[in-house]
C-alpha cells in the first residue's frame, strides 16, 4: 500500500505489538509489554510455519495466538481481547495513513485514460479498501485484490494471476508499478507483465524502468 498511500510513521514489528497492545484494556493480563511483545514475535514464528510459501491470513490470527497464552479459547473473555487488539491497533495504524496531492492528481489523471488496480499484501481485512475509501481515491481503481482476501501474497504467483484475469487484458497490455523489488519487480515479470519500480528514495539506480515521484509517471504515461 505504501505506493499509493503514505504512512507519518511506517511500523516495525515491535510497534506492531505495541499499536495493538496499548490503551486496549488488555495490559493486565501480562505483566507488561516486553512479556506481550515476546509472546507476539512468537506467534509470528509459529504462523510463519502455518503459512509457508507466500500463504496469508488475518492480524487476528496473531491475537489469537498471543491471547492463547493466557486465556483459554472457550473463555467468555477470550473473543473480546481479541476484538480490542484489533480495534485498538487498526485505529492507530490508519490514523497514520494519508495520500500526498501529487499522488491523487496523477492517479486522477491516468484513470482517465487507462484501467487502474490495487493488488496489495495487506493482513487486515478491509482494511486497504477502507484507506482507499478514507483518502478519497477508491473510486478510481475498479479492481482491488488484497492478499488476505485470496489467501496468498506477492510474490506468489497466484495472485499476479489473478490479477490477469480480473483485468480481462493480456500480459502484454498490463504495467505494474509498486515499490517493491522483489513483489511488484521480478514477480509479475514472472508471468509476463512489464512493470516499473517504484523507487522513491532513489536505492535501485540499476533499474531502467524505474520512478521516483508520481509526476514521472504522468510524463511516462499521460503525456
């Protein structure tokens, strides 16, 4: 998502942990937030095991995980803290969220002239289309397909499959564009569709087919 839509502050695991952990009312079941940090890198691990091979699932699996650690699951409270992890971390996490001028007026522009989707990882569901609706720029992208709504993530290459087939195009007549090397580079290369990096920070100057600001873009695309 961070293509289209710019975080104040982009969070590592730990402030994962710490966005969902608090002001949830779930701090007194451990002793304090080391404790559930530990417990949350360990769910990740073993999630990590559960889902090999780019498979995704839900940030709610890993407040499962955590909470299994001090509540039984047929525990009437279990469900709640639950419920309150993911509120809590979801809240903060798209306070953070906004999209920059330039990148709206381009987006605005090239939905004029071309096709446009969002194919995201994104753990959260509803999430990406709750931020493209908050930012006032879902209605220009007909097509969405998120990672834990399909069960799979970039740079499987199940979801550029996908992606193909929503668009109703040939590989030949589709640009991906993203700000990932690996996924949104080399992965839908894989299977045939051109696609241009995303590289604002200017890291991967031995890229041809590379932007670093969304004008470039409507130069490349639009004009």
């Amino acid at each position: 998502m961070e293509t289209l839509i710019d975080m104040t502050e982009i969070p590592d695991l730990k402030e994962d942990a710490l966005w969902a952990f608090e002001g949830s009312e779930n701090e007194k079941y451990w002793n304090d937030f080391d404790e559930f940090f530990k417990d949350y890198k360990n769910a990740k691990d073993i999630l990590s095991v559960k889902f090999p091979d780019s498979e995704e699932y839900d940030m709610i699996e890993r407040y499962k995980h955590v909470t299994k650690n001090k509540i039984l699951e047929d525990d009437p409270r279990f469900e709640k803290i639950i419920d309150s992890f993911s509120r809590t971390f979801w809240n903060k996490y798209k306070s953070k969220c906004y999209v920059r001028d330039e990148v709206k007026s381009v987006i605005m522009k090239l939905s004029e002239k071309y096709k446009l989707g969002v194919v995201s990882n994104f753990k959260v569901y509803g999430g990406v289309e709750e931020l493209l609706k908050a930012t006032g720029i879902s209605e220009f992208f007909g097509i969405k397909i998120i990672s834990v709504n399909i069960g799979w993530r970039k740079p499987n290459l199940k979801i550029y499959n996908l992606a193909k087939e929503k668009t109703g195009f040939n590989v030949n007549e589709i640009l991906f564009i993203g700000d990932d090397f690996e996924c949104d580079y080399l992965g839908p290369g894989k299977i045939g569709i051109k696609s241009i990096l995303f590289d604002r920070q200017g890291i991967r100057m031995d890229i041809p087919d590379r932007i670093n600001d969304f004008n470039q873009l409507e130069r490349l695309l639009i004009n």
